[in-house]
C-alpha cells in the first residue's frame, strides 16, 4: 500500500512538473517575442521619428541662412538705412513663424554717439536715445562709455519698443555677452543660450542667432583685426515653440510629440554621436549641432502609436503556450488518474467497465484536437495581419519620407529663388528701368540677368508686374505682356504688402514654385518682381531616393485641357487628358498606370489624408501610399502616389502560409500521436530511475575529472583553502612555485605553503587568504612581493585571492591564484635603465633636444636649454610654446607656417630658424624634427633638437666678405683690361705725333731757307719751289687736320683712365658701416663703369636715372655691392640666352624714379628669364642655376638681407621666360644731412 501512494505522488509530481515547465516555456517565449516586437515598434518609430528631426534641424539651417541673406545686404552696401533694413526683413517675420524679431545692432565709438541719437530721432523714433537698464530693470539713459552697441534697426518694431536704443554691451547678460564677443572674435554665426521669452507668465523660450559685421573691404584674418573692424551684429530671434510648429503637423500625423533642447550647457545630456536611442522604448532623441551650441530633439510616441502598433504577437504565443501546457498536464493528471481508476478495476476485475474505460482516450484526443486545430487557425489568421501591417507600415513610413523629400525639395529651390531674387532687387539698372518704366531698357537687363538664373538655378520663370497685376514684362517671354495675372500667389502678395511664395499649377499643367516680391522705393509699391520654376524630376528623385516607383496625378480641376497639351508638347508631363475622369499623370516612373487608381484617388480626397492602400493590377500586387499636394491657396491640387511592388512578398506570404499550415498540420498529427503514445505507455520502472540516476553520477563525475585537468592545465598556480585556512589543492604551477606537492601541502595552513615576503624590506607580509576570510571581498597583493618557496628559491610575484560562496553566499573556502612576474619586473628594471641612460645622454648634448604637444606646447627640454637659452626647465614645459623663443618680429607668420606643416605630418631636416635667449639675445639655430603619431595617424606632437649655428653664421658672413673682396679682385683685372685699351691708343697717337713733328721740322726749316726772298731772283725760286715740296712731302694739310684730333684722343683717353680709376676708388672704399645721404644715381653710373667688363660683350647699358632723385640716407658700399650683384647677374643671364656672340647683343636697362615715400630701381634685362621651378629659391643662401666657377650662390641673398633687413626696404622681381626679367628694389627715402 505504501508503494502505491508514492507512485501516486510521483505521477502527480510529473503532472505538477509539466504545467509548471509549459508556463516556464511559455513565459520564456513571450518574453523572446515581445522583446522582438518591441524592437521592430522602435525601429518602425525611429524611421518615422528620423525625418522629423533631420527638419527640425534643417529648419534652424535655412534660420541661419535668412541672417545670411541680411548679412549679404550689409556686405553688399556701403551704409545701409532704416527703410532698406525695413524692406529687405519685414517679410521674414511674417512668413518665418519662429522669428520673433530681427536686429541690426552697430557698433558706436563714444564720439559718434549724438549723431547716431540725431540721425534716429530724424528717421522717425522720436525721443531716441541709447539707453542702459536701471536698478529696477527699466531703461535709463545710458552713461558715458568709449563704446555702445544699441538696438538700432528693429523689425517688427510693434511689440518690442523697449529694446529700441538698448545698450546690449552694457545691459545684456554676461552669458549673452559672451556670445557676442564669440561671434565677433571668431566671424561666424553664433547662438546664443535659451533666454526668457519676454512674455509674463509664459514658459517660451527664445534663442537668438548672431552673426558680426565688418566694415567693407577690411582685413579680418586676426584676431586684433577682427575686433578692431566691427561694425555690429545681425541678431535674430527666435522662438522655440513656433519652430516646432512648423513640423508639429507631420509629428501628429506620425503619432508623436516632440521635445527640443539646447544641451551645450548640460555636459551629462550631451553625447559624441548624432543619434541616440533612449532608454525608453519609444523614444528617439537626436544631438546634433548648430551656431556653437550643441541641441537635442527628441521625439516621444503619443498613445495612438501605441495602439496602431500593439504587442498582440506576444501574448497570442503565450495563450498557446499556457494552454498547450494545460493540455499536457490534463493529459497527465487524466492519465494518472485512469491509471488509478484501471487499477481499482483491474482489483475488482469489472471487465466490462475496464473495456469501456480503455475508451476514454477518443474522449480525450477528441477535445485536443479541436483545441489545436482552432490554435492554428488563429495563428494562421495572425500570422496574415501580421504581414499585411507590416508591409502598410512600410508603405507609410515611405510615403512620410516621400513627403519629407518633397518638403525639402521645396525648401531648397525656394532658397535658390530668395538668392536669386536677391541679386534681382539690388541690380540698379533693373530698379531704374522698371521706375521709369522703360520696357527696352529693362528687357536688356533682364535678358542679362535671364541665362544666369535658368542654367545656375533653373529658374524658368522671370515677371515684372504692375501694380495693377497686369504685366509689364516676362523676360522669358518678351512679346507677351499687357495681360492681367489672376494667380493667386499675386494677389495675396498685393493683399499683404510683402512678399509670397508657395506651389501653383502652371500654364502648362505642371508644378511652378513662384517667389514675388513687392518692390518698393520710399515705401511705395511700384511694382513686383516674380521668380518661378518648374518643378521636374520630382519623381525620378523620390524614386532614386527610396527604391520605389512614384506617380504624379493632378486633378483635373486644377488645371485645363489646352494647359495640360500644351504642357505635354513641351515635353513636361507624359499623362493623357482622356485616361483618366479625374486626374492626369503627369509624370511616373512606373511602364503602366493601374486604371483602379482613379477610383481609389477619389475615395482617398473623400477621406481627405494620406491613405495606404493595397492595389492588383497588370499581375503586379501594390502597396500604395497617396500624399496630397495642396497649392498656395491649400487646395487640394494633386496626388503623390508612392508604389511599392509587393508581388514578390505577397507570394512568399502564400508560400509561407502553405508552409505553416503544412506544419502545423504535420505537428498537430505528431502531437496527437504523442498524446496516444502517452495515454497508452506505462509508468517507468524504477531500473529506468536508476539508469537515469547512474548516468547523473557518471556525468557528474566526469565533471569533476574535467575541472581538475584545467586547473593543472592553467598557466598560473592555484592554491583553494576550507574556511579555516588550510590547504585543500595545488594544481602544477602552484607545485613548482612553493616546492609543496598536493599531498603533502594538504591539510596545512596557507602560512606555511605561501610564505611571502616584502621585497625591499623582508618583513613577511599578511597572507591574502587571510584577508579574504577577515573582509569577505576579493583581495590581491601589493607590488614587490616575494614568495620564499620549500627549498629557499625567492620569486617576485602577483596574485589575487577570492571567496569560494556557498548557494546560501557563506565562505566555504578561498581559491588563491598567483603567477611568476619575475621577468617583467626584470623587463621594468631594463627599462627603467634606458630611460636614465637617454637622461644622461640628452643632460651632456649640447643640443637642445625637446618635445612639443599638438598645440606646440612644450612637454620635455633637455637641460641644454638652460646653457643655450637661459631657461630653466620647469620655465618652459607646460608654459611656453615653441613659438614664444621666436623673436617678436615674425613670431606670428613663423607660428602660421609651422602649423601649416604640423597639418601634414612633416619632418624637418635641418631648418635654419631664430630663437631668443631669456636674455634677449637672438642665436641661429637649426632645427630637426619628426612627428609623434598616434592612432589613425593623428598627431600627438614632435619630438626634436636644436643646434646652435650662431657662430657658424658669423664665420659664413666672413666669408662673404671675402668673397666681396675676391669679387673686386676679379673686377680689377678687368679694369687693368680697359686701362690698357685707352692707353695703348695713347702711345699710338704719341708715336705720330713725334714723326709728324719731325716732318713739320723740316718744313719749317724750309720756310727759313726762303725767308725774305728776292724777287726775280733765281735762287728764290728754287727756294720757293723747294719749300712747296717739302710741304707736299709732309702732307701739312692732313696734319693740321689730324694733329689736332690726335691731342683730343689722347686726351679722351687720358680721362677714361682717371674715370676708371675713381670709380674703382669709390667701389672699394665707398665709406664706414654707419648710413649715410648718398646719390643712388651717382652709386648706379660709379657701379656701372666698375661693371663695364662684365656687360659690354653680352649688352648694351643704359641709364634712365632721375635727374630730381632725393638722396637716401643707406650704407654705400652695401648698396653699390646690390648693384653690381644685379648688373652682373643680367649680363650673365643675357649670355645664357644669347649663347655668346652668335645671337647679338641683348640690353641691360637701369632706371630710378621717387614712388611716394621711396626710391625705387629697376634692373631690367633681356635675358632668358627665370624658369618656374627656381623662383621661389633664387634668394636662398648657396642656391645658382650657373655653371661651376660662374657663381656662389650668395649674390640674390646678399642683395635681399642688405634691402630688407639692413635698410627697411624691399626687392622683387617679375620675369618672363624667354623674355627678360626686372628686379624691382625700393629704399625709403631720408633727409640729406
């Protein structure tokens, strides 16, 4: 009898066991699904919720774009005035929702003050003054101060009169303030932080968007620049409530609300990536940033997405979980409970009603079956709405998008318009014409503007409209005018004053985006300017864009039948008027248009919104999201029809139905099956319990055998203790470390098997087991430990020692585990080594070696600096940049270029820099260096040395000397050279001038021979006769002609002499180091004549010296020493050109003249020029394209330091390949002592 209740109880241990495991199951389940369906409801949210922030976001774009558009008006205009700031911003605030006000805030010097008052209070604000706010926060006249910045231009001026004239420098907060001063010091829009809307028990908050100005044509590259060239700020303000309500209507549609923050000053909330989903399941929160704040929207599901997103899979899984479980445990306690009953019947021996007990199980599978059958049923009904949802969902979600796309595209080509009409109000010729209503002349204009906008910005629509609204002038259409313009855009713009913008449908049947604008001169309307464009391509972006196929159908009602055939001759819509009753294609990317769209479109209009719907036609299966396109007017106008081909899934969606009904028919038959095995099999006997529990004791068993493997296989030593502290096991590499093997280590205190020791000082340390079981936490050891193993071998080690928990969380022992760290504190010791060997090499080198952040800010000097530069180190590491040793002179471009090869990773290789010493001493340095990279090749800074070349550069400028010196050696040979021409023609007419005198001699004594002849005598004939012999014999009338010329030669040459000789006098001794007032031309004709060797073969020289050129006060010698480097490197590059004498002579053309405050030479040759690739090197030090023994190298550079550093001045050069080159060398002018 006792048998047979524990086999009762045992049977309803089973039957307890398996409801309890379905509902374990079942549970499981339900939360695997629900955790999925979660999942894909915040996917579905976050695609909705996606495009709402990316509008958000683009909203404050185009927000900072309209203070662009201002800021372009002021960069545009020398002075802009209160009517034009008033013109150009009064629309905004109407048509932009979300700014509540525009400002143009100036900047006023205390002198300019009272004018500034005057000229407001002569504008129209009366009583204008600058004001400051008072202790009770009222407006005061403002004090005197050097500078104000008031409310100057305000628009609208209704609702916000207390602002007028308020000093914001002086009144604003600090915070906002300092907003200010960002914009200004780093020329870039800035947004301020949230401020108070204003509005008395309001919540409002209110941003405002600056954006600096500077006067017009300045330099603002620098900071000192940019402050000291302000001219004031643009600020607009908007609020954040009206912002969102410009996306609040497709949030609605999307069943969400929304949230926007400004997170700049909440470090906590901000995060580094640009999406971030919350905490919450249902939340989608996006950071992004704009104006140097940084925000965050965040988008929240309204309990009608709930509702349209259920979690309905879950809980189906779980009832059929639950009641699978019931059918099972029924099944078992009805089992257990037959058996009972066979029994008792078997006992009593009732055949008969055992053979209709055996019947029961029909009476059982019967109810299962039914059950099953209508579980499946209604997860094949689920399964189907499942799918259907799904693909609507999708649909939806692209038809957002779609809209979303629209939007923007609309968004964008308005702003094309707006910039357009921009350049179309400020063209004064299109103003004049359109005044005087000139048609030819304003036709002209227009027809310049008309090519730029339609291929810049496919504008294709250009009007100018009379008051009347009849039109004056279509520049795309120039003989069609005269007509009245009904369009709604221009009456509401004649209606409001200001200028409109929206979609229409065209004369041709298409979508036409039109901007007018109301032009204006002294507030009076003459007329409007009106900018449109066709809008194309719509659906081939939408579909490139989403992958599905887009439809646009307009409604007939829209437009006309000659419109929509004049629009389809040109090409801009492909539908025909007869295909549909009441909508037109205008334009698709799908082959065929379903003829059911034209019902469905007109059932969607009744229900006025966007619909989803399902479509079958031409064998496809559509999912069709319609988007209604309202005009200007908000008339509803056309469809956007967004077509997902769904046949694909829909088939799949039949296959898998089959699938699972074939299944779940298969499992249903299994299930029965298992039902009837269960009801007929017996009770297991207890050899099966048995078996069972033997396999349990093996397996567990084999456990143990695994775990004690891996812990001898573990690469670190193992030690576990009881609680007590005594040693249970020591796997291997516990062995060989303590020198104790298991056995005998068992049982004995860890003290005794861990002896460790503190390394520096020997004193044994508190065992960590010890620890473990006082603090009940993990422990580990301190650094420098030393294990003692058995045979006295010391070790450095590292271990950590945890509690072993019972399942009630009582220590039930430790497990210690420890390793050699011998090696590394060996590795660390080596280390430690090197880093004091580098120490000592860098304290001995005479270089400075040094290391340098990313920002140039130096990290490590060697003590070299100190001998070098006076520095101490902690003078210099974390306080100086590498730039600060520049000397001030240059400190500011060296900085620039530096940072410039910072950007490219670049070494350098000996770069000859400057540094100054603390002493204000300046020394030559060369300069190595390489990059510090980081991961992704990111610079961390650079690691280099400097060498000090001051005295090197001392021992170069000696030899530059020198080579002065040589350089004049060389020029006196040539001067020897023209010394001897003149001379050698000298003893030549010498020579004649001796023979011929010798002839004279004898003519003279002929003449004494017939001095006073007789007449009639003879004897005084044969004299006469004779003496005119001998005057023929010496040829007197050629000598007294040539004689003459002789002495003039000689005497010319002579002079060439003494020139040639003072000239080289000068050359060489021009004076002392000091400056001195000195005649450039005289230096030009005393250099020249020294030169005349080096040029006269190769060129011609001639001199355009200015005959009223000042003196200037400058060092002789130095500049004579530029001149002649000029003449001789022209005279060289004319022989390079001319190849010699084969080609001719070239000219070499010297010039002076007095340019304002300076002396400006010009050294022009014909030469070859100077090649492209040189001419950023030609002043280096040692750099010459001429041949070995023709040049140093060091002429251009002694000509550059002598002019720019020595004397203020400046040299240049242009050139000409092929053609010649000038140097251009100015010299300030000073008064001659």
């Amino acid at each position: 009898m006792a048998e047979t209740e524990t086999t009762r109880r045992d049977r309803s241990l089973a039957a307890t066991i398996v409801l309890a495991g379905g509902i374990a199951l079942s549970l499981i389940a339900f939360q695997i699904v629900q955790h999925n369906e979660i999942d894909r409801r915040q996917l579905a949210f976050e695609e909705l919720a996606q495009p709402i922030a990316d509008s958000i976001a683009d909203h404050l774009h185009s927000l900072s774009a309209e203070v662009d558009s201002i800021h372009r008006l002021f960069d545009s205009s020398v002075h802009v005035s209160r009517d034009e700031f008033h013109d150009f911003t009064k629309s905004l605030p109407a048509k932009r929702k979300e700014i509540h006000n525009l400002a143009w805030i100036p900047r006023v010097r205390g002198e300019e003050r009272e004018r500034y008052e005057a000229e407001a209070r002569k504008e129209g604000w009366t009583g204008f003054h600058i004001t400051e706010k008072g202790t009770d926060g009222e407006p005061v006249q403002a004090g005197n101060r050097p500078e104000y910045f008031p409310v100057y231009y305000l628009e609208p001026y209704r609702g916000n009169e207390a602002l007028a004239g308020l000093d914001l420098a002086f009144s604003a907060s600090p915070a906002l303030w300092a907003s200010f001063e960002q914009a200004r010091d780093q020329n870039r829009t800035v947004v301020t932080p949230a401020q108070p809307s204003g509005n008395t028990g309001s919540d409002l908050q209110s941003f405002f968007i600056l954006q600096p100005a500077y006067r017009r044509g300045s330099a603002t590259g620098a900071l000192e620049e940019r402050r000291n060239n302000l001219e004031g700020f643009i600020l607009a303000t908007f609020r954040m409530p009206s912002l969102l309500k410009s996306v609040i209507p497709l949030a609605n549609r999307s069943k969400m609300t929304l949230e926007f923050r400004d997170i700049t000053t909440s470090p906590q909330e901000q995060n580094t990536q640009d999406t971030i989903r919350s905490a919450d399941p249902l939340s989608f929160e996006r950071h992004f940033s704009f104006g140097g704040r940084n925000w965050a929207v965040l988008c929240r599901s309204e309990p009608d997405f709930m509702a349209m997103h259920p979690l309905s899979t879950c809980w189906f899984v779980l009832g059929v979980g639950l009641l699978i479980a019931l059918l099972l445990a029924g099944l078992m306690a009805v089992r257990e409970q037959r058996l009972n009953y066979f029994q008792s019947l078997l006992k009593d021996q009732d055949i008969p009603a055992l053979k209709k007990a055996i019947r029961i199980r029909w009476r059982i599978m019967g109810p299962v079956a039914l059950a099953l059958l209508l579980s499946a049923l209604s997860f094949l009904g689920w399964f189907q709405k499942d799918m259907t949802d799904d693909e609507t969902e999708k649909t939806r979600i692209y038809a957002l998008q779609a809209e979303s796309s629209w939007n923007l595209l609309v968004d964008l080509n308005l702003a094309l318009l707006r910039e357009n009409m921009d350049i179309a109000v400020r063209n004064p010729d299109l103003m004049a014409a359109f005044s005087a209503k000139d048609r030819p002349a304003l036709l002209k204009s227009a027809q310049e503007l008309y090519p730029y906008f339609r291929e810049a910005s496919s504008i294709t629509h250009f009007y100018f409209i009379n008051p009347d609204r009849s039109c004056f002038l279509r520049a795309h259409h120039p003989t069609r005018f005269g007509d009245v313009i009904t369009r709604f855009s221009l009456r509401e713009a004649v209606r409001v004053g200001h200028d409109t913008w929206g979609i229409e449908v065209g004369s041709l049947g298409t979508f036409t985006l039109r901007y007018i604008w109301p032009w204006k001169i002294k507030s009076t309307i003459v007329g409007f300017l009106e900018l449109g464009m066709e809008f194309k391509a719509i659906e081939k972006s939408v579909h490139n864009l989403l992958g599905v196929e887009v439809i646009t159908m307009l409604n007939k009602e829209a437009t006309s039948r000659k419109a929509f055939e004049a629009g389809r001759t040109a090409g801009l819509v492909s539908g025909s008027w007869d295909a549909f009753p009441n909508y037109l294609v205008l334009n698709q990317t799908i082959t065929d248009v379903p003829s059911q769209l034209d019902v469905l479109l007109r059932q969607n209009a009744a229900k006025n919104g966007s619909q989803v719907f399902r479509l079958k036609a031409n064998g496809h299966v559509w999912s069709c999201g319609v988007i209604q396109v309202r005009d200007i007017a908000d008339a509803y106008v056309a469809n956007l029809i967004i077509l997902r081909d769904i046949t694909k899934q829909e088939t799949t969606w039949h296959w898998t139905l089959l699938i699972v009904l074939s299944c779940t028919a298969g499992l249903g038959c299994l299930l029965l099956m298992g039902i009837s095995v269960v009801i007929g099999r017996v009770e297991r006997d207890l050899a099966v319990a048995v078996a069972t529990r033997e396999l349990e004791t093996q397996a567990r068993f084999e456990s143990e055998e695994r775990l004690t493997a891996t812990l001898r296989s573990i690469g670190d030593g193992v030690i576990s203790t009881d609680a007590q502290g005594q040693v249970l096991s020591l796997n291997t590499i516990a062995e060989t470390l303590t020198g104790w093997n298991g056995l005998e280590a068992q049982g004995r205190p860890i003290q005794d098997v861990l002896h460790i020791i503190n390394a520096q000082t020997e004193i044994q340390c508190t065992n960590p087991v010890d620890r473990v079981l006082r603090e009940g936490r993990i422990v580990g050891l301190a650094n420098h430990t030393v294990l003692i193993s058995r045979d006295g071998t010391k070790r450095q080690i590292s271990d950590s020692a945890a509690p072993i928990l019972s399942a009630e969380g009582r220590i039930i022992g430790v497990v210690l585990v420890f390793r050699d760290v011998s090696e590394e504190y060996r590795i660390q010791d080596e280390l430690r080594i090197s880093r004091e060997r580098f120490d000592q090499i860098a304290e001995q080198s005479r270089e400075m070696i040094w290391e340098v952040d990313a920002e140039g800010l130096f990290t490590y000097v060697s003590h070299a600096c100190n001998s070098m530069l006076g520095y101490r180190d902690e003078e210099i590491v974390g306080r100086l940049h590498f730039y600060d040793l520049h000397p001030a002179e240059g400190r500011e471009q060296f900085r620039e270029e530096f940072f410039e090869a910072f950007k490219k990773n670049e070494c350098f290789t000996d770069l000859p820099t400057d540094v100054e010493t603390k002493d204000g001493r300046i020394l030559h340095v060369l300069t190595n260096a390489m990059p510090i990279l980081g991961a992704n090749n990111q610079l961390r800074g650079y690691r280099g040395s400097d060498r000090d070349i001051t005295e090197q550069k001392q021992a170069v400028n000696q030899l530059l000397h020198s080579q002065k010196l040589e350089s004049v050696g060389h020029l006196a040979a040539g001067i020897a050279h023209e010394i001897n021409t003149p001379t050698q023609f000298v003893g030549d007419n010498t020579r004649f001038l001796k023979d011929s005198f010798a002839s004279l001699l004898q003519l003279i004594e002929s003449y004494e021979k017939i001095q006073a002849p007789v007449p009639g005598r003879p004897e005084d004939d044969a004299r006469r006769a004779e003496m005119e012999n001998a005057c023929a014999a010496a040829d007197f009338p050629y000598l007294r002609t040539e004689i003459p010329k002789a002495f003039e030669q000689s005497l010319e040459g002579i002079q060439r002499i003494s020139n040639i000789v003072r000239a080289m006098k000068e050359f060489s001794h021009p004076g002392g180091a000091e400056k001195t007032a000195i005649s450039i031309n005289r230096a030009i004709e005393t250099t020249a004549t020294v030169a005349r060797n080096e040029w006269k073969y190769v060129a011609d020289l001639q001199l355009d010296l200015d005959t009223q050129l000042p003196l200037v006060n400058c060092i002789a010698g130095d500049i004579n020493q530029v001149i002649l480097n000029l003449i001789v490197n022209a005279a060289h590059a004319i022989e390079e050109k001319t190849d010699g004498v084969s080609k001719g002579k070239g000219l070499i053309t010297v010039s002076t003249k007095t340019d304002a405050d300076c002396v400006e030479i010009r050294v022009t040759d014909t030469g070859a020029g100077i090649a492209e690739k040189h001419r950023k090197r030609i002043f280096d030090p040692f750099f010459t394209t001429k041949s070995v023994g023709k040049g140093t190298g060091q002429g251009l550079t002694i000509s550059f330091n002598t002019i720019v550093k020595k004397h203020g001045g400046t040299i240049r050069f242009e050139t000409e390949v092929g053609r010649g080159t000038t140097f251009f060398v100015r010299l300030p002018i000073a008064e001659s002592k």
